[in-house]
C-alpha cells in the first residue's frame, strides 16, 4: 500500500506514480487522501492497480481508466471516468455532468446521483447509478448498459442507438426516438447480475427498460427522395 | 471560463472571519479567471435613512491618486458634517445622510468621472484587473468581516478586460451580480432596455443581465420573480450569483452549461463553481454538498 497526501503531494506526482505502472503490473494498492476538489486525480491508468481515494474529487476523476479499481469515498466533479476503458469506478456519493461519458468498457458505480448528461455518448460502459440522474442520460449511447434505480431527468436517451436503459423510478421525459421496451427474463437476468457486480441492493424486477426506437438512425426508403 | 463563489454566515461568532474565509476560495477560482477579480461584501450597515455607496476611480494612470480629500470636503459640504468617506486605493466606500436616490443624483451629476459600484445600506464592492490573490490583497479584503459575500474571478470572452467590465456588476440598492457564462441576446436585451430607460457602461453581457434584474426589481419584481422572467428573457450560457441585502440566490441556466455546488453546514452556506474552493473552509470535508439543479432559482436569507 502506498499513500498520497495531497496536502503535501500533487496531483502530477501521483499521476506520474500511477502511470510508471504498465498493463502487465499487478496489484498495486494506492491510498489517496486530501483530494480537496483537485481536478484529473488518478485519470490515465493503465494497470490493474487498486486505488482508493478519501475525499471529494473534482473534474475527470478516473478518466480513461484502463484495468484498474479506483474508489472515492466523495463526491465527484465534472466527467468522472469520461471514456472508461475497462477497470471499475466506484464512487460512494454523488457526480456531477457527464459521469462515464464516452466509456468503451468497463463498469462505473455512482452509489449517489449523477446530474446532468450521465453516459453521454457510452459505447459499451456499463453505469449502475444508485440514485437519480438529471437531463439528457445516455445521449447519443451506443453500446452498455446504464442502469438508474432512482429518477431520470428529461429527455433520456435522446438519439440513443443501441445501448440499453434500465430505471427504477419515473422518467421525466424520453428523448427522441427512445422508447420503453420489454424487460424480458433475460434482461432481469443480466441485470440482477450487473446490480450484483456493483454491490446495489435493488429488486430487478422493479425496473423497467428502455432503449432505440431505430427509426432515426436507419434509412428509410420512403425518405429517399429527401436526398 | 469565469469563477464564482459566494459565502454566507450561519453562525455569528464567525462572521468576523468572513473575508479571512472567502480570500482562499476565490484565490482557488484563479485558473478560471485570472484576468480580474471583484468581491462584493455585505457588513457594518448603515442607519436607518442614511446611504452607503462605493465608487471606482477608473480612469487612473499608473502611479497616479484620485484626491479623496477634496471628495470627502465636497461631500461634507452638499450632506453636512458627518458624511464620510473611507479609502481603498482607487476604491471608496461613503456614507451619506440621505436616501440612497438623492446620493446617486449626486454622484451622476458632480462626478461623472466616478464609477458607481454599489449603494444601499450594507453592500461594498470591490474589483480590478490582475489576479485574484492581488486584487484581495490591494483591498484587504480578507481582514474585512461581515454576513455575507461573493467573490469573481473573470476570464473574458465577451467583452474588454477593463475595471469596468470586472463584476460583480450592480442592479440596484444592495444588489449585485456575478456571473459566469456568456448571453447571446445581449445587444438585443441592451437595446430593449436601454428604450426603458436603463444606462450602461460598458459593451459587457453581464452588466445587461445586471441591468436586466435591476429594470425588473423597480417593475415591481421580487427578486425571485426577476430571476424566473430572467430565465425567460435572457438567451445564453449562466450561471448567476446575486447578493442582496439578507443573502444571495444562485440560478443556473436551464440547459446547465455552466458549474456550480453547493455546500452546507451549521455554520456556513457556501457557493463555487467548483468544490476545490469550498474544500478551503472549515468543515467542507463533512459539509452537505450538492450540485443545485438547472433552471431552479436556490435563495438563502437571514431569517
């Protein structure tokens, strides 16, 4: 176990530690406190390493994690593992916009709320968010899965292709061309399994789905002469 | 970019470090902003009927004084003996025995060449071009104390870095504005008001919002009220601070472009655009912090 105090160390020494690690190192452990709101803490990592964070975080937090397990017992600013690649973001209290935006892979647990722009753009992150998200979740998500077991905001899924949605709560409103769709024994299934993973405690069988109407990103013949 | 903060007193053995509290987290916002920095500060009121006002020497050179003497003997002379004057470099902060409307009249009329920052019975502002920790250190502001306050720090995008176009900007007796965005409808909303009646100093977007809430607040308005036909009337990217007399409102533009957080305890109600300026205060660690919803007008008062 190694310890930053970032008090007395900055954020580049640490990143700078944590990056000396390469894909094949293993096991790690890293202890971070004082993060005090510091911006792009941890972002980067390509190791399985285990870090965990005691504090509030700002932005980027995690940002394009590869492999590694990265914990903060805060709250997160701005972009908390934007473009995840693989590895696990845990985050015990709330984040702010576009947490998990543009995640290729792996998953992201917000045990609080996320606001704004949660999974914007996703394309193949699975985000299990224990509280509400706010406006426009999962715009334009391509791939994953985005689980909510509280509220949605308005507009969710707006130009959403082909991830899916799962909320517990109510949504405020759909976006374009997204639409409830059935929540068969399979999804309950891969959901149960996803909940699991990232240690929320809900019932599958509350949750209902959404996902791609497919009408606006498949060519219609009809429209042909638009063109 | 531009940084906001703002600060308000919960527990009164503390409001004697209010300055000492909000320097460090405006400081924070420097990256943000760090071509101008204002403070707005509520603290020592002035009697009932009695009028306190800040004024800016903007047209300074280097090196050079405005002679607060000779104002202080001009006013003494039109207000009578007890008016007063305090200095801060090219700020001063007036008392005067009069109603806030007749000292403005005054003002507009004799001295032109001043620029008036804030009246009413408790606000002082402060602000100028350079970097935070300067601008704090030129004013002293962090041995000021008070109830509450809020700070800026400007990168600019719409208009001149200059000492006028610093915020916060104010929109009438006791109130002021920060803000950190960019409207669109600006010259349009400049335009519409300035038929009404409403006078501005520079091509600034955010003296038109403050001149936006002003025109409203004398419409009848409450301060809620002029925030909720804000959201209406003002086209662009916001989030807005404003600091009146028993407190300050935060509202974010309804699409939420721009940050902000809050953060509470039993001694304080802080704002930031981000949490590493509030991280500054005692208790932030175990503080309530949330992120204050779009379109949603949030008002802390003293009750």
């Amino acid at each position: 176990m190694r310890e930053f105090d970032l008090r007395e160390q900055t954020v580049r020494d640490l990143n700078a530690q944590l990056h000396s690690h390469h894909g094949s190192d293993a096991g790690d452990q890293y202890r971070v406190s004082h993060p005090n709101g510091a911006h792009a803490v941890a972002a980067g990592i390509d190791a399985p390493l285990k870090v965990d964070i005691d504090g509030h975080v700002g932005y980027y937090c995690a940002g394009m994690n590869k492999h590694a397990s990265v914990r903060i017992s805060g709250t997160a600013g701005s972009g908390l593992a934007e473009n995840i690649m693989s590895g696990t973001v845990h985050l015990r209290g709330n984040a702010s916009q576009y947490a998990a935006a543009s995640g290729h892979g792996g998953l992201v647990v917000i045990e609080g709320d996320a606001s704004a722009r949660c999974g914007i753009s996703m394309k193949g992150v699975d985000i299990v968010v224990g509280g509400s998200v706010g406006h426009m979740a999962a715009f334009m998500a391509q791939a994953g899965n985005l689980v909510i077991c509280g509220d949605a905001g308005h507009h969710l899924g707006d130009s959403i292709y082909e991830a899916r949605l799962f909320v517990r709560g109510s949504v405020a409103s759909l976006g374009a061309d997204c639409v409830e769709k059935e929540m068969t024994d399979q999804h309950r299934e891969m959901l149960r399994k996803l909940l699991e993973r990232a240690g929320i405690d809900a019932d599958p069988d509350e949750f209902r789905r959404y996902g791609s109407a497919r009408n606006l990103y498949h060519f219609n013949i009809d429209h042909a002469d638009a063109y | 970019m531009c940084g906001i903060v703002g600060l308000f007193i919960k527990r009164p053995a503390l409001e004697a470090r209010l300055g000492a509290l909000l320097a460090p987290m405006l400081v924070e916002m420097s990256e943000r902003g760090p071509d101008s920095a204002g403070i707005a500060i509520y603290r020592d009121p002035v009697a009932e009927g009695n009028t306190k006002l800040t004024v800016l020497a903007t047209q300074l050179a280097a090196g050079e004084s405005y002679d607060w003497r000779a104002l202080t003997a001009a006013l003494r002379a039109a207000f009578g003996g007890i008016a007063a004057l305090a200095e801060y470099d090219n700020h001063a902060v007036i008392r005067l025995p009069a109603p806030a409307a007749d000292c403005v009249a005054w003002f507009n009329r004799e001295h032109p060449e001043l620029l008036l920052t804030s009246s009413g019975g408790v606000i002082e502002t402060f602000k100028d071009v350079g970097l935070p920790a300067a601008v704090l250190a030129r004013y002293g502001i962090a041995g000021m104390g008070g109830s509450h306050a809020l700070g800026h720090t400007r990168m600019a995008t719409e208009s001149a870095v200059t000492i006028a176009g610093s915020h916060p900007f104010s929109t009438g007796d006791d109130l002021c504005l920060v803000h950190n965005g960019s409207l669109s409808n600006h010259n349009d909303l400049r335009r519409s008001l300035q038929r009404r009646g409403v006078q501005f100093r520079t091509e600034n977007d955010s003296e038109v919002a403050a001149g936006y809430l002003g025109w409203r607040l004398r419409e009848g308005d409450s301060l809620k009220q002029a925030l909720e036909h804000g959201i209406r009337d003002m086209d662009g990217f916001y989030t807005f601070a404003v600091g009146s007399r028993d407190g300050f409102a935060v509202l974010r533009d309804p699409i939420g472009c721009k940050p902000a957080v809050m953060a509470e305890t039993d001694d304080w109600v802080a704002m930031s655009s981000e949490f590493r300026a509030i991280a500054t205060l005692p208790g932030a660690d175990d503080a309530r912090i949330w992120e204050p919803e779009p379109g949603v007008i949030y008002n802390w008062e003293r009750g």
